[in-house]
C-alpha cells in the first residue's frame, strides 16, 4: 500500500465529515469541541514554563535590596528607596518610597519618571481598588496623590497591587535593609540554588497528573459518534471497499475533527489568554505576554494531536468487524482479558521501585523512570476501567426499569461508558496520590514560628527614634486592639560598632513598662526607674559579663554614619531578672530598662517593637492596626502572625497545582458535557421510541443517570486504589513515612463525583427534548 493510497482514503473521510450533511457536521463539531479543549490546555501547559520564567525575571529586574550595610556614597547617580510593603484585608500590596539624589538617579521598571513627595504611581489593579467603595482604610493609608501609572515590565501580573511613592530624608534612615542606597535595579548577588530532589519530584508529578487526563480526554474525543460513523463504513463496504479502505476512511474522519479542534483549541487559548490577564486565581495573576507557549512544545502538540486521532482510531478498529450489511459490534463482544492490563500498572511500579528511600539526601530522582513510572501508573487505569465496568455490570441483575435499561445500555456498551469516566478516574487518581505526597512531606517544609497566637496577633516594628509614650497611646486607641505590649529594644557592645572587629562581647538592651518588661522576664519587683539583667538568656548570654558599674558600653547605630554613636554607662544597683519565653517565642537576654532609666540620647537610638492583641471579631481590625503604623512613622512595619510558617518554593507548587487542578477540572466538566450530548444525540430514537410506547420521562431520566452513576462509582473506585498506591510508593521514595490522608482521599473522589452529577443535571434539559415522539420522524 502507497502513500497515495492513503492519502486518497483519508482525503476521502475527510470529506465524508464535512459533507455528510447536518449528522456528519454534528459529529465533526462534537470532536472538534471536545478536542479544542484538550488542544487549548495542553497549548496552555507548554506556555507555563515561560510563565514561571517571566514573573522571576520581572521580580529579579525590580529587586531593590542590598542585604548590606556599606553603602554606595551619594552621588547623582544614587536614589535612596524604603520598602514600605503592605496588607489591605487578604491582599497584598507592594509599595516603595524613592528619593533620587541626582538627575542620574535609576528608575525602576515601568516607571517613567519619580514621583515628587506627596505624589505616587500605582499599578493599575490598585488604582482600581482605591477608587472602590469599601476602600476608604486604603485611601486614608496611602494619602498620596495618583501622578501616573506603573507599566507591564514593572508588574509581575496584571492584578498585582503595587505602588512607588515620593519620598524625602529618606537618607536618614538607611540601615541596609528596609531603606537602601541603589545605583541600579536588579539582584546585585545572583545565586543559583541547588535544587531539592522532593520538589524536583513532585514538579515532575503534578505535571504528569495534570497532563495525562488532557491525553485521555483528546483520545475519546475523535472516538465520538462512533456507532453512527461504524453504520456508514457498513454502507462503503457495501458499495465495494475492503476492510483496510474502510478504516483509513474512519482515520480521515477523526483527522477532520481533530485538525478543527486543533484550530478550536488554537482559538480557546488565545481567547483564554486574553481572559487571563484579567484574572486572578489563587492571588496569581499573569500578564497574556507570560503566555506565549513554546515554539518547540507548541509544534509537537500541532503533530501529536492530529497523529493520535488516527491511531487511536484505527486502534479502535482493529476489534471491530465492517461488513456490507452490518457491524459485528452489535452481537456479544469477546470478553476483555485481564492479564495484560495488569502488566502496566506492575511495569510503572516497577520503574518507581528503584528510588524507594532515596530521599533528598541520595541526589536528584531518575526523571524519566519517574515520568514512565507515573505514566504507566496512570495509563493502567485507562486499560483496567473497561475490564471493570465490563465484569461488574455483567453480573448486576434485576431492578427497577430504569435500572434494568441502564444495566442493559452498560451491558451492551460498556466500552463507551468506561471511556467517558477514563479522563475523570485518571485526573482523581494523580489528584489523590499528589495530596497524599504533599500532606506527607507538608512537614519538611513548614516551620513553627515560635510565635504565641494566644497572647499576641501582631507585632509592630518601629524605626529608632519614634517616641514611646505617644506611640504606645496610639496604639491603644485603635479600633479592635484590646492590648499592647511595647518593648523598645537595641544592642550594647563593650566597644565601639563602628570599628572592623566590632565589640568582643554585646548584649540586648530591652526598655519597657513594668508590664511590658514581665512578658519577657520573671522580675523579683518592678518600679519606673528600675534596671535589671537577664540571666538563663536563649543567646545573648554576654549581660551578666557587661554588668559592671562604671562599665561604658556603646548602643549599636544600626550602620547610620550620620548618627554620633550613643554610650550608656552601667550604674550601680541593678537588679537581676530571670529570662522567660517572650510572645515571640525566645528568651532574651542582657538588660532591662523601665523608661525612668532609659536616657535622652538612648531613647533616640533604640526601636520599638510592639506586640499587639486583637480583638479580631471586630471589622477590619489588622487594617486599623496598619492605618495607625502608617500614620506613626512611613517605616512601620505591621505584621500578623501565625503559628507556622511554609516555604515560598513549596507553597508556590502547591499553588501552582491547586490552579492546574482547577483547569483540569474545568476540561473535565465539559469534555464530560459534550460526551453526554452525544451519547444521547446518538439514542434519539430510541428515547423517542420508549417515550411514545408509554415509558416515562422520569422514569428515562433516571436511566441515564444510572448510566453514568455506575461507571463513575467504578471508576473512582480503582482511582483511589491506584492513588493511594500511587501516592504511597511516592511518599516511599521521598523517604516519608506512608499514610494515606483519607479526608484528602474522600475530598477528591467527591469533587469528581461532583462535577459528574453536575454535567448530568446539565444534559437532563437536552435529555427532555430529546424525548418526544416527532424525534421518530426520519427523511
């Protein structure tokens, strides 16, 4: 057989699906529909890498921290910029003060000029929200006045809440962390990071998971309407073609509906792409520029896509006998073999097999034993499903009528019926064994913050200088704060800071009320005007060593060059304290200060610390608490706490799944629709037939739902056995210990239960209209 040979019988299918009338071009839309989905998710999968590669250089290009005390000098190429970050309500919100020090000064990306003081550029997202009802506790925290706005290159997504405002005597303030002296934007110490194997493997896995049910659904998609299309290959054979004419035919047929669902799903995704730079999911957002897939990737689904159609539908043919006056499908079908079925998921468990235990500390996984080993894993369902609903529903027996017609349908065609729940049991299985790694491993990258929730919600830091009593009132004063404990705190060192060695020994100085002061230590008796020293400190043990009358000691300037370094010498009488764990979870150490003590010139040096309790029934209330901080000093720095704390790598894989899951389940729900719809296109007449020989609507109604119902048991069925074995040999090779996260586990066979009963409440209308005695009319 020639190469012309099949491309007239192709050309020839192909013209079958566009000139087959309204059936032909039904079927041809069906495919092209269910196929365009799969194309614009998988076109959407390859632009993801770009994704991640974009937002990190947009990060990396706007980087304005130095994480050093030596500072360039001032020059008219310098610009002096403070991080003043914030949060309104559950939304972050990135901000800056500038102050450029000469016509040379480096602007950040997206910014065309500097905002004078009292002035400020903002991103467009956040010019939104400013001029929302409900954001009057923004608009009172930014009184700045809008000048501009902040283009694409300086936004990491389109929803990004960012905003540069003018600044003045910001030099002051510089301490090499939070306010720095730049002479350009960017990283100044790109390092590369060694990658960790478990998150290298579970990138591997999620992409894997969320890939393969795309796969499955594209594969049963060219496979629509393949009753009706097996009754006009009867009709070819009739009229003098061969069997192999006829199937190359039926190639060409699926090639049609999946070269138009190739340009659907071309269409879905430009369309998608626009959309999703209006959208943010998970507090991700992208700009469409992110989602140029690429060229490489693209190309191979343009090739793969089309070349599956025809193999898997002349794979499809091969157990399909197409003779003149028939097909041989409609007579009772060879059982399905189990024994070959079985050699996938055995194969795939082999491959995993080798890295059990190897953990993170035996180097980097096999990546392509664990793509085969999840795949074959994965693909096993696929070959085992049909052999399930097969078996089991050979054995259901009688019952109602509707569960007889759906017992009967399922018996006749359980084939079909397992193709349809494939997609779904596939996406729950890789869902299920995905949660289950990540709950094992949730531990290795979570940490207790040593905050204590219970007697502290917030903490304020205050730059130094920033007077204690009025402060302290301002705090108390404020809508929702129920109690503040305020400690103002810096270093003592026997020797000057400014000198290369520094001090040989330094210790923490700690100034406060006597309530403030028995949060952090267990005090014999306390008055204004008291000194005491810590001992039983968790680091700063040096205190009791300082503690000598007439010993000078030097308070540390936190790198200000314009500051005269202070000094305090140690009187005589001072107590000693014994050191307890604080609210922020450590014993300090060194010495105690009530405000009496504290001198003028000390007062200006330290900084405070304010740990707030919140009455967090109260609208709004962290808000409040930043509206205050922000009036006090531009400076503060308001955070909540939390018990715990995740690692940025981790908890953004976490999010990219949750939203790669959310796609899929979108792809299922209506890959599953438009299979339903054609399902019962195809049994019109039938559901005519039954409905004018007396049968009820709803007695119809539930025989379809029963159709689906019992596939879908079956399959999430073997989706959580699979998952769960999935998930444990997963959990083995990251060296966890294995447990299986059952409400994880009922979490995800419940979604996809879900979404199934959804798309069948949806088909009932079509369902309805189906059933009416004129669908009986024929031409």
């Amino acid at each position: 057989m020639n190469l012309r040979q099949w491309g007239r019988d192709l050309a020839l299918g192909f013209r079958f699906a566009f000139a087959g009338g309204r059936e032909g071009w039904v079927r041809a839309g069906l495919t092209a529909v269910g196929v365009g989905f799969g194309v614009a998710l998988l076109l959407l999968s390859t632009a993801l890498p770009n994704v991640l590669s974009a937002r990190h250089d947009r990060e990396q290009a706007r980087m304005d921290y130095t994480y050093d005390l030596t500072e360039p000098p001032k020059a008219d190429d310098t610009l002096v910029i403070s991080d003043v970050d914030t949060t309104f309500r559950d939304k972050d919100v990135r901000g800056r003060l500038m102050e450029p020090e000469g016509p040379r000064a480096p602007l950040p990306p997206g910014v065309s000029r500097f905002p004078a003081p009292g002035e400020m550029v903002v991103s467009p997202a956040l010019r939104k929200l400013l001029a929302a009802d409900g954001s009057a506790l923004l608009r009172e925290r930014l009184p700045y006045r809008i000048v501009g706005d902040i283009g694409e290159s300086g936004l990491v997504g389109s929803q990004e809440l960012a905003y540069y405002a003018g600044g003045s005597g910001l030099d002051a303030r510089i301490d090499g962390s939070r306010t720095a002296r730049l002479t350009e934007f960017g990283d100044p110490n790109p390092t590369t990071e060694e990658p960790d194997p478990v998150l290298v493997l579970l990138n591997i896995v999620v992409i894997v998971a969320l890939l393969m049910p795309v796969a499955v659904f594209i594969a049963a998609a060219v496979r629509f309407g393949g009753e009706r299309r097996d009754r006009r290959l009867a009709a070819l054979r009739l009229v003098g073609s061969d069997s192999r004419m006829t199937r190359r035919v039926a190639a060409g047929e699926a090639l049609a509906g999946a070269l138009l669902g190739l340009a659907l799903g071309t269409g879905f995704f430009l369309i998608g792409r626009q959309v999703a730079g209006s959208v943010e999911l998970m507090g991700v957002s992208v700009w469409p520029s992110y989602l140029d897939p690429s060229p490489a990737l693209a190309a191979l689904v343009a090739v793969a896509v089309p070349s599956a159609a025809v193999l898997v539908t002349l794979l499809a043919l091969r157990g399909v006998v197409i003779e003149p006056l028939g097909v041989v499908r409609a007579a009772k079908p060879a059982r399905r073999r189990l024994w070959w079925r079985l050699l996938l998921p055995v194969a795939g468990l082999a491959m995993l097999y080798p890295m059990v235990g190897q953990g993170r500390d035996n180097g980097d996984f096999n990546q392509y034993l664990v793509v085969g080993g999840v795949l074959l894993l994965l693909v096993g369902i696929t070959a085992l499903l049909p052999w399930l609903v097969e078996t089991v529903v050979g054995r259901l027996g009688a019952g109602g009528i509707a569960w007889q017609l759906a017992v009967r349908r399922l018996q006749l065609s359980s084939g079909t019926a397992a193709r349809m729940v494939n997609g779904i049991a596939v996406a729950v299985a890789g869902a299920i064994a995905l949660q289950m790694l990540f709950a094992g491993v949730d531990g290795q990258y979570t940490e207790e913050t040593g905050q204590d929730v219970r007697r502290a919600q917030m903490q304020v830091g205050l730059p130094d200088g920033v007077p204690m009593a009025a402060t302290v009132q301002q705090f108390a004063d404020t809508k929702g704060v129920r109690k503040v404990t305020a400690l103002w705190e810096g270093y003592l060192g026997d020797t000057s800071w400014d000198t290369e060695t520094g001090p040989g020994l330094s210790t923490e100085l700690t100034v406060g009320d006597c309530a403030a002061l028995r949060e952090v230590a267990k005090l014999p008796s306390c008055a204004n005007g008291d000194l005491f020293v810590l001992e039983g400190a968790e680091y700063s043990v040096d205190g009791p060593a300082l503690n000598r009358p007439g010993r000078k000691l030097y308070l540390e300037s936190y790198g200000r060059g314009d500051v005269a370094e202070v000094t305090w010498t140690v009187p005589a009488g001072v107590g000693t304290a014994r050191s307890i764990t604080d609210p922020a979870g450590s014993r300090r150490g060194g010495f105690l200060m009530t405000p009496a003590a504290m001198p003028e010139d000390v007062a200006r040096t330290v900084r405070g610390e304010l740990y707030l309790s919140v009455d967090e029934s109260v609208p709004d209330a962290s808000d409040h608490v930043r509206n205050t901080a922000a009036r006090v000093d531009p400076l503060a720095d308001p955070t909540n706490w939390t018990a715990t704390r995740t690692s940025v790598r981790y908890d953004s894989l976490r999010t990219g799944l949750l939203v790669g899951a959310v796609c899929v389940l979108l792809l299922i729900g209506a890959s599953l629709l438009v299979s339903q719809l054609e399902q019962l296109r195809e049994r019109r007449k039938l559901l005519s037939a039954l409905v004018a020989f007396g049968t009820r609507r709803r007695t119809l109604a539930m025989s379809v739902l029963w159709q689906t119902a019992i596939p879908i048991a079956l399959g999430l069925l073997l989706a959580s056995v699979v998952g769960i074995t999935l998930g444990g040999v997963l959990l083995r090779m990251s060296d966890t210990p294995v447990g299986v996260d059952w409400a994880s586990v009922l979490a995800m066979t419940g979604t996809g239960a879900g979404v199934v009963l959804a798309v069948t409440l949806l088909s009932l209308p079509p369902l309805l209209r189906l059933m009416r005695p004129e669908g009986l009319r024929t031409e």
